[in-house]
C-alpha cells in the first residue's frame, strides 16, 4: 500500500491583501506517493543529495536502469533524474559550474517568489514599501520604466509588458533573450523591496538569494550575475545540473523544502501555467510549458523542422500532458473562462501539465508532477542556439526507463503516452 507525506504549512497566496502574514498550520498539502522501498526525500536542502545506489534505482525509482545506461548514450551530455526526491541517475558527475543562459529567467521567477514571500507580512507605507506581489504595479516600485507604463509585475514575469494595449487579447508576449526588454527592471523592484528590512533580508539581491534561496537549497555550485547585487535576468547563471535539480525540486514540491516553505505555492502554480493565455499558452512566469492551442515563440524565430504550425508545437511533445488552469492565477488575465484556441476545452482529468526552463544550446529543467520527476540536462542540441528542441529529446530519451517500470503501462509506450498526454494519468501526483 502507497503511502503518503504530508506537511502542514501556512499558505498566503501573492493575491492576498497586503500585510497579511501567513500562519503556520493553516492548510495541510499531500504530496507524491512515497516509495514502498525507501521513505521520500522531498528536497536535499543544505545537505548533500546522495545518489541511489544502482542495485536499488529500480525498486526506489521506479526506473530502469538498463534504459537509463540507453539515454547516457543518446544524450552524451550531463544530465540527472531525480525521483520521489531521490537523486536516482546522474551522467557527467564531473561536471563544473558553467553559464546557464536562459536558465537564468527559470532562476529569477524563483527568485521573485521568494522575495514575495519573504516580505508578505511588511506593512504598506506608500510607494516602495509593504509586501512584493505579481499584482503590483511596476510603477510602485521603479519610477520609470521603458515599457508599458501600466504594466503589473505579472505582466513583466510573462514578458508581455512591452505590448501597447495590455487588454485581453490585445497582449503580445516578446521573448526577453537578454532580459534588457522588461526582465531586468525585475533587478530595480526586488532590490527596492528587500531594503525595507536589510537585517532580515539582505538589502539587496546578492545576499537575499545567497541567505533565502542559495542557502536553503543547498545550492553551492552556483553564482548569479557573477556575485554582483545587481543582477541580470536573462543570463548570468553559474551552475551544475545538481544545482539545477535543486531547484527544479523546489518548483517541483510547491515552494517547499522539506518542511520549510521558500515560495508561496500559489506563485509556484502561477510559474507552471499559462501567465495569459490570449498571449501564448506556452509561456507561465519565464517558465516553457507544453500547450499546443495558442502556442507561440514570440520574438524566437521558429525551427525550420516545424513546417506544419496548425499541429501547434508542443514541449517535450504529445506523450506529457498540458499545462492547462485550473484556475486563473491573477485577475490581470481578464479571461472568463480557460481560453486555448478552438480546439482545446479546460477540462481535464489531471492539472499535470509539463513545465521547463529552456537554455541556449539545450539546457533543460523539466518537471512532470504527475510521475514526481525532475529531469535535468546541459546543453543537449549544441548545434541550436535557441535549444527549443532539446526538452523533447530529453523526455524521449528518458521516457522508456519511466514507462518499463510504469505500475499500469508496463512497457506498453503506446498506452502511457495516450492516458499520460491525456492529462489523464498521474500515478505520482498527489491527490
């Protein structure tokens, strides 16, 4: 019999009213079944993550380990799985901290939560004081901007901000490759937020993320903006795919550490679902999502293999499910109801939906919180700068050691990928 973990937690969303502090036992969230061989770690937090023996990877991780010896082969890079928060596979164990690129966005959406949680209970004094929230005004916390002046924080982690008309359906998202569009007025309003309380906090960005999110998460292998208080949000990142992993894990589990929360879980929902869908449903706070309906790269130019745009690509492809709302995660989207296009309803079994950072050249952190699966790879497609098909090679690579051991499927890869990119099959979700 499966069991259970379960924490108990104070959750105040980022919608709460300002200066509302959270509780410590205000609600009570399951996560993912534990293993029956080993109790689940849920995040390694300061301490080291030990790898699963190889004898134990199929008992403990339900993997293969014969298909994951098959995907070192076929991804010939550094890469790990991690499951029921157990290290369970790593390639390139050697590996050294390197420049994330577009990493970095995935880092800075963390981040932001984190300062918004962190400042939820400071009292609202007037402009640049009180909680950090999405549903900000840019304007509260910088005084100019070279975007849309009536942005809101949400809008910036979207990358919509620069549209003209901020409407429903009027809303354009713009890729922020280097972060210099709107990304890194992101730098401006953490730093501004964090200096209400500097003892607490840190004063500015550097010590913040080394004492509220470095620190926690035992992440040891990574540097930001090369140590500097103002950092860069489109790239910057110095990392390892251990340290990846870390983080990945955190989004993974809601914003928890083990028993210790660093984000909000509502901000964690609001990073894996479509930020405004009228925009691009791939796209949650500079988090990639699978959708299809309403998918769009922005500014990216598109691969030359997607010759038939009406399929609507999809990322890691059509055997995960789709990040699809099960409710809107702010007000600013002014959508009714759950809007994909005309051959896509909200309804859904399951709300599993695929997320991932996506780097240059094939950097990947990929979540699939139905299987409670993190799966990490560096720089996979060398040869594509943009590294936008590097998410599925990674899940294709992986997928038969997942689906051999699969409780239902049993190998058969053709059923998974039905019932699973159905949304409607989740043996780890927790309910």
């Amino acid at each position: 019999m499966q069991t259970r973990i379960k924490a108990v937690i104070g959750i105040t969303g980022v919608l709460a009213s300002a200066g509302c502090a959270a509780s410590e036992s205000e609600s009570v969230v399951s996560y993912a079944p534990l293993s029956e061989a080993q109790p689940v770690l849920g995040h390694p937090g300061k301490g080291e993550w030990a790898r699963v023996p190889a004898d134990q990877v199929r008992s403990v991780c339900k993997l293969d380990p014969a298909a994951l010896e098959r995907a070192d082969r076929i991804l010939k890079k550094p890469w790990v799985a991690v499951r029921y928060g157990r290290l369970c596979h790593a390639y390139g164990d050697d590996m050294q901290p390197e420049e994330s690129f577009s990493a970095t966005k995935f880092l800075g959406a963390t981040t932001a939560g984190a300062v918004s949680y962190q400042t939820r209970g400071l009292p609202r004094r007037g402009p640049k004081t009180g909680p950090f929230s999405d549903e900000d005004r840019v304007d509260a916390w910088v005084d100019s901007v070279s975007f849309n002046r009536d942005a809101h924080v949400a809008h910036v982690l979207g990358m919509v901000a620069q549209s003209k008309d901020l409407s429903y359906g009027k809303r354009v998202m713009e890729y922020d490759y280097f972060g210099w569009v709107q990304l890194d007025s992101l730098n401006f309003m953490l730093n501004a937020a964090l200096a209400q309380d500097r003892e607490r906090l840190g004063g500015d960005l550097e010590a913040f993320v080394q004492r509220h999110l470095f620190g926690p998460l035992g992440m040891r292998q990574s540097t930001w903006s090369y140590g500097l208080p103002n950092k860069a949000f489109g790239f910057g990142w110095s990392t390892t795919v251990f340290d990846m992993a870390r983080l990945g894990q955190l989004v993974l589990r809601h914003g928890l550490v083990n028993e210790t929360r660093v984000l909000d879980e509502r901000w964690t929902y609001s990073m894996t679902h479509p930020s405004f869908e009228d925009a691009n449903t791939s796209m949650g706070y500079c988090t990639w999502l699978n959708a299809a309906d309403g998918f769009t790269t922005g500014t990216m130019p598109t691969p030359a293999s997607w010759t038939d745009l009406t399929s609507q690509p999809r990322f890691p492809g059509p055997c995960a499910p789709m990040s699809i709302h099960r409710e809107h995660p702010h007000g600013l989207s002014e959508a009714t109801d759950c809007h994909y296009g005309k051959k896509r309803s909200c309804e859904q079994q399951f709300d599993v939906g695929v997320w991932q950072s996506i780097a240059g050249f094939g950097s990947v952190i990929q979540g699939h919180p139905g299987l409670d699966l993190v799966l990490v790879g560096w720089q996979l497609t060398p040869e594509d700068f943009f590294g936008m098909g590097a998410a599925g090679l990674l899940w294709d690579a992986v997928r038969p050691a997942v689906v051999a051991e699969d409780p239902r499927f049993a190998g058969d890869e053709a059923g998974f990928c039905e019932s699973y990119g159905g949304n409607a099959y989740a043996p780890d979700l927790a309910q």
